[in-house]
C-alpha cells in the first residue's frame, strides 16, 4: 500500500517525544528530502562518511528540517560548490572529533572522573554550539562590510618552526605533540590579540591574516618572543599584502604564495615582509626595516623584501 503523502508531511510535522532522537537512517533521510540519490551519496562521501547503506538510525526530526531548509535554500548554489561546502564541513567535523574523542579517552579513563562520555559529549555539542554562534556572527559582520567587493586586501602571514623535519626525527612523539601544541595555541593567543585571524594549522606551520599591516607587523614580532628561553625553538614569519579570495574559511591568492616563500627564506628568528607592507609600516617608529638582496625562489625570479625587527629605540624594544 502507498504512503499518503499528505499524511507523511503531517508526521514530518507531528511533534514527538524527543525532536533530536535519532529516528531516520540514511536512506530513509534522503528519500524524506527527495534529493536526487547520485547527489546525496556524493555529498554523504564529502561529509567524510563511506558511500554504502546503513541501518544505524543517524537523523532526527530536527536534523531533517534543518536539512529541508539547506537544500530548498541551495537549490540556485552549483552542484560543485555544495560538494565543496560538505567536504570543507566534514573536514573541519571529522579534525575536531578525532581530537576530542583522544581527549575524552585520556580524561575519562580516570576511574575518579564523575561523569561518562555520553554525558561529556552532549555537554561538547553545547559548547560547540555557543563557540559557533559567537563566530557565525563575526563572519556575518565581517561579510557585510566587504559585502560588494569580490577580493578582499588583506595580510597574509605565516609563521613556522625551523629545523622541524628534523627536530621530529629527534624526539619522542609525546614532546612532539606538546611542542606542536604550545607553538599552535601560543601562536594564535598572539594573532588573536592583536586583531588578526587563524586561517589554519599545517603542522608546523600557523597560516593567519591581518587587516592592517601595523597590527601583523607588531603580532610577528611578539610571534618570535615565544622563543624566547625554552618553550619552542626558532620560529620565522612571512607577511605578504595584497588581493585574496576568501573561500570556505581559506584564503587564495597571490599574496599567500608570496608570504610562503618569505617564510621559507627568513633566517631563524626573522620575519620578512614584502614591499606593499614595508611601505605602509615604514615610517611608524615601532619598526625598523632592513635591506637584503632580492630573493630568487620558486615561481618569483625578483622578489623584493625587507626584514623586519623593533625599532631599537622604539615601544617594542622596551
């Protein structure tokens, strides 16, 4: 017998017991939808999940109408730019479990701690969902001030750990990820604080971006201080300014490959900048500007740089 389907759109309605119950698997999530199939098992593989049925109940009532809302309101978004935006979420999703679920292993291994790891996941979903509101809002508000323009200028900057390759080589990987993790967390304290934005990690190395070039000139000085006695080795910066295009949360553009290879060419415990940023920070006395031949690295025959350093009669070098 056929389902009425003015009666499934009633049950869709029909409040139950609990809206975030997982109720439907993924077949029967899709067929709720009525999305094309070849669509939705493209799509459930960008999310980072295997391309093959299930009997695991993995939506909820809630999680349907949230998804009828996205796919009414993407129907004019291209195929390929809705596989991209499930790809850039599946990976964001999948980095964070995986790092959570090691950390809830280690915390709830104590036969002390008070509560289990169902419960410490829903407490997770609720702080991750605090987390990404207040940063939701920030990317709108951010979004309508450069509302018309189609590129954004902006300071791309990385900063890495010198000699990584082979201070991996030489110590345990328990120091390996402390380290690792001291240079990420210290390192977006400091952008962070001086008003700019982590981009992404890449290992060794912090991929971030500055509206204004005196605030990312002042964050890679402050950058090298983390170096300063034990706490991470060496560190090198490459800032670079120009026209980027802002994708997913990722930046492209000329200026990210030329602030890449200023980083690979900086000496340990120096930041170079290119010559856009030397410009417009050249005459604040925080900041002294050193000369050095043209650079000759890949893709850049010509490369013009400065190095950058506290002026030694400035605020900085108090």
């Amino acid at each position: 017998m056929s389902e009425d389907p003015q009666s499934s759109a009633e049950d869709d309605r029909r409040p139950t017991q609990d809206a975030n119950a997982p109720r439907y698997t993924r077949d029967e999530l899709i067929a709720r939808l009525e999305i094309d199939p070849k669509f939705a098992e493209k799509a459930w593989n960008a999310f980072g999940f295997a391309r093959r049925s299930t009997d695991d109940k993995v939506a909820s009532e809630n999680d349907l109408a949230a998804l009828r809302m996205f796919a009414a309101s993407s129907e004019s978004m291209p195929e390929s730019t809705k596989i991209a935006m499930a790809r850039a979420i599946g990976q964001t999703m999948s980095h964070l479990a995986d790092w959570e679920a090691d950390q809830l292993r280690d915390i709830t291994a104590d036969p002390e701690f008070p509560w289990t790891v169902e419960q410490m996941c829903a407490a997770l979903g609720q702080v991750q969902q605090l987390i990404w509101r207040r940063h939701i809002a920030i990317a709108l508000e951010r979004h309508r001030e450069h509302a018309a323009e189609e590129e954004v200028d902006l300071v791309v900057g990385f900063a890495d750990i010198v000699g990584y390759t082979s201070l991996s080589r030489r110590i345990d990987l328990h120091d390996l990820e402390e380290l690792l993790g001291s240079f990420e967390d210290e390192t977006f304290g400091v952008v962070v604080d001086h008003g700019g934005r982590v981009i992404k990690t890449l290992g060794d190395a912090v991929m971030f971006t500055f509206e204004d070039a005196h605030a990312a000139a002042e964050a890679a000085i402050r950058i090298h201080e983390l170096s300063d006695g034990d706490r991470l080795p060496p560190l090198r910066v490459g800032l670079a300014r120009g026209p980027v295009l802002q994708r997913f949360g990722d930046v492209f553009g000329e200026p990210v490959n030329i602030a890449s290879r200023l980083t690979s060419s900086a000496r340990p415990g120096s930041t170079l900048v290119d010559d856009s940023i030397a410009e417009q920070i050249g005459a604040d006395d925080r900041f002294y500007l050193k000369s050095i031949p043209t650079l000759r690295v890949r893709g850049y025959k010509y490369l013009k740089a400065r190095v950058l350093e506290p002026h030694k009669r400035g605020p900085l070098a108090e």
